[in-house]
C-alpha cells in the first residue's frame, strides 16, 4: 500500500499542488531578474496575457451556504464587525476596472468588479493606530498577509461580483478580496476573517518562500 493511501485525495493534492509551488520558490521559477514601472508599462515583467480567468487554488473549494456566510473584522479595532452576507451587500458598494497579475505568469486586464471598497469597511471598525498590519483568512483555512498601507489603498475591493454576475464558487464566491497592485495570491478567496495586527503575521504562502509583499512589477515574486 503506498504511503498516502489513507489520504483523503483533496489532501494528496493539497499536499503536491504546495510542494510543486514550493518548489517554484527554491526554483526561482519564472524570475527575469528585472523590474518595471507600472506608470510606464502595463504587464510587470515575466508576465504573460490571458483572455479567460484561470482557477487557482489548494485542491478544495469551501462550498459556502449565502446564509452562513460570515465576514468578521477583529483585532486592532475600536468597533469589531461580524457581518451577515445580506448585511454587507447593504454597505455601500462600488465598481472598479483593474489588471490582475498572477505569480504562475498569468495576467488579465479590464476585470470588472463590484463590492464594498476596503476603506469602507475600515471605517466602520474604526483601526486603532497601533495597527500596521493584516491577516486575512479565507474559509479554506488559506492565509495571507499584508501591510495596513497595500490593505487600505481605495482600489481594493471586498468583491462579491465578477463581470455583471456574482462571484463564482470557483473564483471565490461569495466574498473575495482584491488587491490589483500586488500578485494575486494576496487576494485571498472566500474571504472570512480580516485581523488588524500589530505586528506582521506571514501567512500561507509567505512562509512557504514567497515574497512577504509581492510587489509584480518589482518582481518580488519569492522571499
């Protein structure tokens, strides 16, 4: 009997989808060794064009209930928020067009978005100053981390629509984050709990080699 045959298969593929994107980091895998300027060029080096929306994920892909959702704000707040899905579709929402960059080469232009911008939702949980930083959980237990000041920019958007329709499972429905300056592995789909910190918390990837920020145009594809 192999080793893994008392594995569910989600995880054997949980398991060698990371280690193959382990690899890639040891690997330097895709890295040009230049950098770009977004202001003078639109695809970040190394990149490539697609016209469809790639699926990228752990293997598993929580199938979760509209009326179970949940999207909690914690931490470093003065004004913590556990939000139904009907409470936040009822904040004030907002459109936005961007370019998605994904660290396995691919980019989109021109998605269309629509959601609540993150400005907003940190305005009703009041961050207290001592926060510098976020860690964002998604319902699969993926784990991401940013910096207050890549979290709060206006383009970012809590997102519940893709393309004039909701947001599919598959793409991270019903709730996603969107961060278009940044690689797309600090988007976190089925976004669930967003904590205000302190101090940085690395997440899922950052601490599997990936670059603790993922800045494409500087090419800050690994750590």
């Amino acid at each position: 009997m192999a080793e893994d045959d008392d594995v569910p298969l989600s995880g054997q593929i949980r398991d060698r989808l990371v280690e193959a994107k382990q690899g890639w980091a040891r690997d330097g895998r895709l890295l040009t060794g230049t950098t770009a300027d977004p202001a003078a060029t639109r695809m970040p080096p190394g990149q490539r064009l697609v016209t469809d929306f790639p699926v990228l994920d752990l293997g598993v892909q929580p199938d979760v209930a509209p009326e179970k959702y949940r999207l909690r704000v914690e931490g470093l707040v003065a004004a913590p928020l556990r939000l139904t899905l009907d409470e936040f579709l009822d904040l004030r929402q907002a459109t936005r067009t961007n370019d998605i960059h994904c660290v396995t080469q691919w980019s989109r232009y021109d998605n269309l978005w629509e959601g609540v911008p993150v400005p907003e939702l940190l305005a009703l949980a009041r961050p207290k100053d001592e926060a510098r930083f976020v860690s964002l959980t998604s319902y699969d237990g993926y784990t991401t981390n940013l910096a207050i000041e890549d979290f709060a920019r206006p383009d970012n958007l809590f997102a519940h629509a893709w393309a004039g329709a909701p947001l599919e499972r598959k793409h991270g429905g019903p709730v996603r984050l969107v961060v278009p300056h940044l690689y797309f592995w600090k988007s976190p789909k089925w976004l669930t709990r967003i904590e205000l910190l302190r101090e940085d918390r690395p997440g899922f990837w950052e601490v599997r080699g990936y670059h603790n920020r993922g800045d494409p145009w500087m090419e800050e594809r690994y750590g």
